[in-house]
C-alpha cells in the first residue's frame, strides 16, 4: 500500500486537473497519522516520523507542488466570479442608463480582476503539462485521448495566458496583446471542447449501462422499468402508425435516460454545466458567437460558482 493511502482512501486528484485550483483543504493536515512508518523514518528518531517523502505528499496535497506555491483553492475561484460579476452588473447598468463614471469604475475592476487572475495562473502550464504526462497512463483509450489533449491545450492556454500578463503589466511593452488573447482563446477553446467530449463519452457509457441493467430487469420480472423508462428495441411495444411515432418515441426514451443517468451521477453534471457555460466565453472573444457581455459574465459567474462547489464538496469533483 502507498504511504498516501494509509492517510486516506479516497482517490487523488492531480493539481492541474481541478477547476482552477482544487487542492484539499489545510486542515487536512490534522489527520496525518503521528505514529511513525518504518518505510518512511528509516534511521530519523520517532519525533521525526513524518519523514521528508510524508512531508513532500503532504505538501503536494495541500497544491504545494515542486512548481509553484499555489494559493487556497476557493480563494484562487473567488476573483474568477467577481471578475464576471462585474461584467454582468456593468451590463446591467449600462442598461437601466448608469451614469457613465460608475460604469467606468466597473470595467477598471474587472480589469484589475483579471490582471490579478492572470499572474495567480503564472506556473500552472508546468502542472497541466503534468497532469498531461499522467493521463496518458489511463487504460481507456478514449479518456486517455480527451483528457491528454485537454491538458495539453491548457498549458498553451496558461503559457500564452503568461505571455498576455506579462505584456498588461508593463514587463513586455512590446507584445502584440490581441494577437497573444485570440492564441490564448483559442487553445482554450479545444480544451472545453476535449473536456465536453470526455463528458459525452461517459454519459454514452452510463446510458449504455443503465440499459443494459434495465434490460435484464425486465426480461427477468417481466415488468417495466423502474422510473417509467422502457427500453424496447426496434421490435418493442409502441404505436403501429408509423416510423416518425417510433422516432419520438425512442427520443422521449433516451432523453429520459439521459436525465436519470445525470440525476443519479451529479459530479458528471456539474462538470457538463460548468464546460457549457465556460464554452459561451471563448466563442464570444474569438467572434465565433458573439452573445455580448451579460451572456459572458453570466456563464462565468455560473461556472465560477459550481468550481467553488466542486471545491467546498470534494465528492461533487469529477474523477480522474
């Protein structure tokens, strides 16, 4: 057994994998056995029983990384919401008429906002390049793919996201700023996009998994399935008119599934609102679909809100 899962048995998550920032939380740290491991203590005297591989994993699971000394993880959320907070109230005021001096106090803060964001994420293409050389270890083919490239794209996204700050605060006068934003956009774009596919595949699974069980149910008490939801084939019951009923019919059906299998999986459907509404953001600053700036700060007020979720309960945060 791994000296992390004498401490506890729930599965880690890698640094770069949670949204922003998620790490446990400091006082973690309370629950780390004072008893010490021969494997780890070796010659060290018993008031030294943590050891400096115990030391290293628990700085590693409050986020400490050998990269960069990243902050609390609700705390590292908190400016992404007040950030598009912002943007949605300037919306909102900009149309009920404001007066023009509070509107510019508003985008100065929002401006400030992200700047600050910004030199939060310095270090974090290390750890996705990170998570990336991990995910490539998973034995599905599929989740492999989709969240490697997924990885891949947001440390280009973080690294010209750095590029970005870099020439915002004056480091780098020099930099061509749009043409760094629609970059940083951009691989952005594919990383949601790799993250909704995960999540389309999954669902596939579970969809496919919840038939089949309620197949071998019905087959064996002769009796619908549970929650209303029959899963006749191309032969079962339904109306003999014709084949557009059939169409709606099975559509009604997987559609009924499709919830079920979400009610009962609420990680999955979190992260599936919480990519959604980040997709609106990237397609409305590289003109994809422009939905304005009250669309935009509503999504990332949303998503920012279901990370601090994910981040307050930990069993909420889709695995791996």
């Amino acid at each position: 057994m791994s000296l992390t899962g004498r401490w506890r048995h729930e599965e880690r998550v890698p640094a770069a994998d949670r949204d922003p920032d998620s790490v446990p939380r400091a006082e973690d740290l309370l629950q780390v056995p004072v008893s010490p491991h021969p494997a780890v203590t070796g010659s060290h005297p018993a008031g030294l029983g943590l050891g400096l591989p115990l030391v290293s994993a628990q700085l590693e699971r409050l986020g400490i990384s050998r990269f960069t000394w990243r902050p609390r993880p609700v705390l590292a959320c908190l400016p992404r919401a007040a950030q598009y907070a912002c943007s949605l109230l300037g919306h909102a005021l900009q149309k009920r008429g404001a007066s023009p001096e509070l509107q510019r106090q508003i985008r100065q803060l929002e401006g400030h906002l992200s700047l600050g964001r910004k030199l939060l994420r310095l270090g974090n293409s290390a750890d996705a390049l990170e998570s990336a050389k991990r995910a490539v270890h998973l034995s599905d083919v599929v989740l492999r793919f989709c969240i490697t490239v997924s990885h891949l794209n947001r440390a280009l996204y973080f690294a010209c996201d750095n590029v970005l700050w870099a020439g915002k605060s004056g480091l780098a006068p020099r930099v061509d700023q749009e043409k760094w934003a629609q970059r940083s956009f951009r691989y952005y774009l594919f990383s949601l996009i790799m993250n909704l596919s995960r999540d389309a595949y999954e669902i596939r699974l579970l969809m496919e998994q919840e038939s089949s069980v309620y197949s071998r149910r019905q087959k064996g008490s002769g009796a619908g399935a549970p929650g209303g939801i029959e899963t006749g084939g191309a032969g079962g019951t339904g109306t003999s008119g014709g084949g557009l009923p059939q169409v709606a019919l099975k559509l009604q059906l997987r559609v009924l599934l499709l919830a079920r299998v979400l009610r009962g999986h609420p990680p999955l459907l979190l992260d599936v609102v919480r990519n959604a509404c980040d997709l609106f953001i990237p397609l409305d600053k590289l003109g994809l679909w422009r939905c304005g700036p009250g669309v935009v700060g509503l999504c990332g007020l949303v998503s920012s809100i279901l990370s601090i979720l994910t981040l307050v309960c930990p069993w909420l945060r889709l695995k791996p």
